[in-house]
C-alpha cells in the first residue's frame, strides 16, 4: 500500500536552513518540518549526552508530526546523536560529516582547511573521516567560536562577523590551505562574507547538495511504496523564542515564514 510522509529536518538552530534550501530544491514536492532547536544553540560547546537527548527527543516530535525520514542537519549533532537515533527509529536518518573526501580532491597545494565548532572536531567521527580520506593531504582544523551565534542573530556581513572570519581563516591560509571546508551548516549563509575575506581563488566546500542527494537515494530505496505529498509545503518550528526565528528567517529562506513554538514536553 502507497503512502505519503513527510520528511523532518533539524539542527540546533536556523543553520540546517541551508541543507533544507538544496532539500526543497531536489525534492519539490515533499511536505518538510523544520524544527531549530534554539533555545539550546549552540550544540558545539555542549556535552554529547546533552545534544544526543535534545536529538532525541526532537526526532519523536518530528515523527510524531509524521515524518518518515529525518535528516540531523547538523554536523555536530550528527557527530553525537546519528547512531542513537538510528538505533531507535526505523526510518531513514540522513546525516551530516564534514566533506573532506570532495575537499582533498579539490585541494591543489595539498594543504585543506576545516572551520568548523569545537563539538565537531573533537569527534571520533571526524577523527575517523580523516583517518579514511585525508591521505597524504594535510588537514588543519579551526574551531569557530561566535559564528554560529553570529548567524543567529542574522548578522551576515557585519564588522563583529567579518573580524571573526579573518581571525578563523587567517591561519589555514597562512599555512597554504586552498580549500576550506565548511564544516557546519551555519556556515554557507556567510559564503558571501567569507568570499570577501579569502578571496576568489579558494575553494568553498559544503555539504548541502550531497545530503539531499543522499535523502533522495534513501527514500527511493528504503521506502519504494512512498509517495511525495500531493501539496508542497515548509512548517518551521522553533524551541526558542518564535518572534527572534521569525525575525532571523527571512534573510536565509524564500518565501512565506511562520513559526510554531515546539510543544513543553519536547522543549
């Protein structure tokens, strides 16, 4: 028997908008919840415990909203929460990982930077990534305190915003980095900063377009009776203060916003 779902997609706040934007665009027809987990921005100072629970039960609301598939829009809950999650809900999970299978094949001097929260680094998944892809490029990582607040105050292009870029960016590029990896999804809503401080001849690599490439190979192949919602249609929800993420989303999403309070009992 045929039926439809919808596909739910979180992160700890507005960031996982830019995977959501490449979802929408792959995937037209589909019914997608979004829900920023904002009153607990940011993840990636916070313990794995306490960003595996908020994962957890944000992933029950969302099937209880009648998602099929989740997507952790976030690296570093995906780095946290991903194997709990799959453990406990028989849907497709789709998560995020730092690309840097794609940014040592891109990379020229052989030298790829990684900006990323100090919550992904620290992970046995990413140590793991590049035990698998590194090779004999080097890779440097840089934690990026600030950023993902930045982002969530909607301060794209800022002075406070642009100062923090150049102090993150700085050192990667003064070893001879020519391919800097975005390693959280806060981070492609400053490519234009970005691109401004490091100029046009560096690489910029996220990981939008391949998780929904990813979500769409799943459905096709873990629920082949599943049929797109007849109406396409966005619900955001938020666990923090509504009137701040409807403020904040229209400057990183297209089109109407209206955002629902996420109920007490998942908060």
């Amino acid at each position: 028997m045929q039926k439809t779902g919808a596909i739910g997609v979180f992160d700890s706040g507005v960031g996982g908008l830019s995977v959501l934007r490449h979802i929408r665009q792959l995937l037209p027809n589909e019914r997608l919840i979004y829900v920023a987990d904002s009153a607990h921005v940011p993840y990636g100072e916070k313990s794995r415990e306490y960003i595996e629970a908020r994962s957890l039960a944000i992933a029950r609301f969302l099937q209880q909203q009648g998602a099929d598939a989740i997507v952790i829009a976030c690296n570093t809950a995906s780095a946290a929460a991903a194997a709990s999650l799959r453990s406990q809900f028989d849907i497709p999970v789709i998560a995020m990982e730092p690309a840097v299978k794609p940014a040592v094949a891109a990379s020229r001097s052989g030298i790829v930077g990684v900006l990323a929260t100090t919550g992904t680094l620290a992970s046995a998944r990413f140590a793991a990534l590049l035990a698998q892809y590194a090779g004999s490029v080097e890779i440097i990582t840089q934690g990026c305190p600030g950023l993902v607040e930045q982002v969530e105050r909607g301060d794209l292009g800022g002075a406070d915003t642009r100062r923090l870029i150049e102090r993150y960016t700085a050192p990667l590029l003064a070893a001879g980095a020519d391919t800097l990896i975005l390693g959280c999804t806060h981070y492609p809503f400053l490519i234009p900063l970005i691109r401004e401080v490091v100029g046009s001849e560096i690489a910029l690599i996220e990981t939008g377009a391949a998780v929904a490439r990813q979500l769409q190979r799943r459905l096709r192949e873990e629920l082949p009776g599943r049929l797109s919602g007849s109406q396409a249609s966005v619900q955001f929800w938020s666990s923090g203060e509504v009137e701040q993420t409807g403020r904040i989303l229209p400057a990183l999403w297209d089109g109407d916003v209206e955002v629902q309070r996420l109920p007490q009992e998942f908060v």
